[in-house]
C-alpha cells in the first residue's frame, strides 16, 4: 500500500499536477490572505461580503480558491481590510530578466498605443 507521503512525493513529480498547481497557485494564496485577514478582524464570511458589496457565497467560493475575482473586488477587498492591493506578474528579478531578454534579443513588438512606447522607453532606461 503507497502511503500518502509516497503519493504527494509521486504527485509533485508529475508535470501535469504541476502545471495545475501553478495555474492555480494564486487564487490559493488569496484565499489563504482573505481568510487570514477576515479571521484577524473576528468578521463572518456575511460581515465581509456586506462590507464589500457582494455576496456571502462569493466570499465562500474565493476563500476555496474556487473564485475568479475581478480587478474591482480585489480592490473593494482590500479597501474592507485596510490593506495595498499588490498585483505582480513575477518577482522583481523575474521581470528585470524577462526584460533584459527581450531587449538583448531584439524580439520587442510594435506598441498598440502611443504611451506604451514612451513607458517602454522609460522601464529600458530606468
């Protein structure tokens, strides 16, 4: 019989599983935050939803990791718990690197819109 320690060491192995998990790892880590916040303040999963403007079961399904939150209830969210919204596409070192790649390499495209030009300009430079 594999124990469960077996399994999980088995599991991690497996490229599939990983890829899920990192595709997920996100909506796990705010929940684990929203909880941790929500618990710290003694609210109910009700509190909070009245407190952000949507409903108990929306909190239920984002505190499973289950949710898909918009921009705006991130925002009300943080708001409700008095806290900076944080959004990042990678570590600081990731995005220095994933620049310097693209810039060593010349594979920078055409920017849609004017001001993306002169942010482009600005992040290289800076």
């Amino acid at each position: 019989m594999v124990t469960f320690e077996e399994y999980r060491k088995k599991r991690e192995m497996d490229l599939e599983y990983q890829a899920v998990v990192q595709d997920t790892q996100a909506l796990f880590d705010l929940a684990d935050q929203m909880l941790a916040l929500r618990l710290a303040r003694g609210w109910s999963q009700a509190e909070l939803a009245r407190r952000v403007g949507t409903r108990q079961a929306n909190i239920s399904r984002l505190e499973a990791g289950l949710g898909n939150p918009t921009l705006n209830l991130l925002k009300r969210l943080a708001k409700a718990f008095d806290v900076e919204l944080s959004i990042d596409l990678g570590t600081s070192k990731q995005v220095a690197a994933a620049v310097q790649s693209v810039t060593a390499s010349g594979e920078q495209a055409e920017p849609e819109h004017e001001w993306a030009a002169d942010v482009a300009a600005t992040s290289v430079a800076g």
